[in-house]
C-alpha cells in the first residue's frame, strides 16, 4: 500500500490519482457528471465549439465493459469536464 500525504495507507486512492494524471496528459477529460473519461476522437473537429461546450465525436472509456466506445454528437460542456 502506497502511503497518502498524511502517512496513512491510501493506496487506492493514489493509484487512481496516478491515473488521472496520465490520461489527463494524454488529453483525456474527465465528465464529473457522468463519472467517467472522454477524449476527442483523433483526427476530428468539433461540429460545434463555442466558450462553454463542443459536439463531437468522443472516445469514452466503459469502465463496466473495460472497453473504449465512440459516440457521436456528445455534447461536452467545459463546466463539467476537469482537465487536470
């Protein structure tokens, strides 16, 4: 077990942290509505992007099926995704 900040065993915990931070740099979002991670499909443009959300095609990681699903006109608002 990886210990936390405080000393404790939180190793869950830090391995999820440890997680994060590789999808984020491989340009993951992650929806903290839906719970779950999305990127952008490689070589696609939004169909619509503006200062607060994009369609588009997204890359969705089901964590039920451990399997990456595409899907299309999926509405991201930025207010809802966390990049890092």
């Amino acid at each position: 077990v990886v210990p936390n900040s405080n000393g404790q065993g939180g190793g869950t915990n830090n391995f999820k942290a440890l997680a994060a931070e590789e999808l984020w740099s491989r340009g993951w979002w992650y929806h903290m509505e839906h719970k779950l991670w999305l990127a952008r499909v490689p070589n696609t443009d939004p169909v619509v992007k503006t200062d607060r959300y994009e369609r588009g095609s997204f890359l969705v990681f089901d964590s039920m099926a451990w399997d990456i699903v595409r899907k299309d006109n999926f509405v991201l608002q930025y207010n809802l995704a966390k990049t890092s």
